[in-house]
C-alpha cells in the first residue's frame, strides 16, 4: 500500500472567531483495492440490476453486515440488497434482497414515493436510517423523478422491517422534478447535521440527535432546521424553508464523519462526467459543519463520451464501525461506472497523522 503525505493547514471562520486549525497530515493509498466486481451484482437470474446507492451499515448488533440500494433495470423499481463480508468484501454473502413494500411498513404518512436507503446510525436498541425519497407526493413519470424529499426510517434491533417515519427535509419552492440527493450526516454539537441538494445548491439541515431519535422509537418524527445565514443560523423550516447554498458542491450521494484524532470532520462528494467534465471524488474538511475546504483530490479522471466516473461514495472506520465518526484509519468505499457492465466497488485507505 503507498500513502501520500498532504499537509493540512487551515482556519475556519464560525459567527465572528477564527478557529485555527493545527498541521496535521493525511494520507490516502495511491492505487484503490476492488472490493466488489461486476459478477458479484448478478444476483437474480434473468434481472439486471444497477448500483443506485453508497455502501451503508445494515444491522444492530452484526459486525459486518451491509446494505445496497440497487435499480431493476429489467422490471423497475427499487430493492435492497443486504449481505454479510469483510471489509474487503463487503458483499460476499447475500442474506437478503427484498423490494419496498417487503422491506418497508408504512406509518400515518405512508410509503409516499420510492425510497432508498442512503445511509445509518446505529442507536444500539435500534438502526435509523436516512431515506432518499423520489416520486413523492406520486409525482414523475418513468425516467422523471418527479418532487424529491429526504425522509427517515426506523428499525427496532432484531426487526426484519423498516418502519418509514416520513418526510423531514423538502426543497424550497418544492420543483417538478428535482433531485434533492444526499444524505451524508455528521454529528456535532449534539446534532445530526444532514447534506442534501436544495432548489438553489447544496445545504445542510440539522436536528438534535436526542430528539430524532426518541421521535423514531415512537413510530413519528421531529423537526429540522435548514441552515439559512451566518446571521440567522439554523432557522428555517426542514420541509419547504429556504437555506443558504453552501460554499462546496458535487454530487451529495455521498458520506461525511468526524474523525476523533484531528477534531475536523469530513464530507465526501463525486462527480460523474455527465456533462463532459472530469469525474472525481474529493474529501472536504470542516470545522463548524457549514463552511468547507478541499483538503484532497481522493481520484480525477478526464472526462469521455460516455457516461461513467465515481459515484456513491462511503465512509467507513478500519474496524467496520460507522455511525459517521472515525478514528485514525478510515476508508472510502465507491462505484466505478456504476451504470456499465464492468463497474467495480474500490476502496482507498486514508490515514490521519
């Protein structure tokens, strides 16, 4: 494995102090293990499925247990994958794969859209987990996906279900179509801090951890705040409220943590060549959760003539542990052409010095 060595210097402006970031290093490995290749996906005779999710945690209690969001390209619709493997396999074993109405119940709100699950926390009595929400409201229509939401799900420890809770975030002025994307989260100041694209870029909502979490156990939700302005803080409303676009962009089906060595927390966003610009996956530091820099390049390749790149990007401790917090050691899980037959699953290392 061959590490690179960056130094990172840095100050972050929050309200009106100046916080001044120690030189510290991060090193990230050169040349990227494949974890997953393209057979590994072809788990249903006579179905093609396509990647349509980063790598998440799947249960409670379970070491090593993972979770895909994958697209039928034969039959329509949304499945999740879960499998059991090692970190360098994450899918070696299939356990199950089950379509939504098998894998989610419905609350007082119902099943409003087709959900995907794009990343968990780990709550010990339970998983919650952060929902991507296209069609809501039955918007759309076949290769349109119509209003967008991030919604939150619920799974006891031992459940076999989620229980999906409903819509917490919405984009101003709610368009059709719009594709909010997301979820990458943090955790800070005892909040859950929630990256997704608004009408106008990309945002940031919070709510307080304690909060969400005890609104989950009793089958409902809470409120969130989106990030409006550095004057007005987290003020305006999660469904619908207007938010200040944020000072970094890139695809947001991605993942974020906060590292327990250097006190800075870190967002991973993608780019696909979609518009005939290079494709990357870069990591941006923050201090405060809203203002951001890049800190490294993880891979850029020239753009082509078709449509392939980087895409659903994770973030994982060296021990399999998520829950968006990370030690020294952490990797970084993505698709490479997810929409080609030949996609593959890479993982590069990184190191905090």
């Amino acid at each position: 494995m061959h590490l690179i060595n960056v130094p990172l210097i840095n100050s972050f402006l929050l309200g009106a102090s100046i916080f001044l970031s120690y030189a510290i290093a991060l090193a990230v490995e050169q040349e990227p293990l494949v974890v997953v290749r393209a057979e590994a996906l072809n788990f249903i005779p006579g179905t093609s499925v396509q990647p349509d999710s980063p790598l998440v945690r799947s249960s409670v209690g379970e070491k090593l247990t993972w979770l895909l969001a994958v697209w039928d390209k034969t039959h329509g619709g949304i499945m999740h994958l879960e499998t059991s493997g090692p970190l360098d396999n994450p899918i070696n074993t299939q356990k199950t794969v089950r379509r939504q109405h098998e894998f989610f119940t419905s609350g007082r709100y119902g099943l409003d859209g087709i959900l995907w699950i794009v990343n968990t926390y780990d709550a010990g009595d339970g998983t919650l987990a952060f929902v991507h929400v296209e069609h809501a409201e039955h918007t759309g229509t076949p290769g349109q996906i119509g209003k967008s939401r991030i919604g939150l799900a619920w799974r006891p420890r031992d459940a076999e279900k989620f229980h999906y809770l409903g819509h917490v975030i919405s984009p101003f002025g709610d368009p059709d179509p719009h594709n909010i994307q997301g979820a990458p989260y943090l955790i800070r100041g005892g909040y859950f801090l929630v990256y997704f694209h608004d009408s106008t870029g990309l945002a940031v909502a919070r709510a307080p951890v304690a909060e969400v979490l005890e609104a989950a156990r009793h089958g409902h939700t809470s409120d969130w705040w989106k990030y409006a302005s550095s004057e007005a803080g987290f003020s305006s409303a999660g469904l619908g409220g207007k938010s200040k676009r944020l000072n970094v962009d890139g695809i947001s089906h991605g993942d974020a943590a906060c590292s327990t060595v250097s006190d800075k927390c870190y967002l991973l966003l993608t780019r696909m060549n979609w518009k005939g610009e290079d494709t990357w996956i870069r990591l941006f530091e923050t201090q405060d959760g809203v203002s951001f820099r890049l800190v490294r390049t993880i891979v850029q390749q020239p753009a082509t003539s078709v449509r392939k790149g980087y895409q659903f990007a994770s973030i994982v401790n060296e021990d399999g542990t998520d829950n968006a917090v990370v030690g020294r050691r952490f990797y970084i899980y993505a698709y490479k052409d997810h929409q080609e037959r030949t996609r593959t699953m890479l993982r590069w290392t990184v190191e905090i010095e």
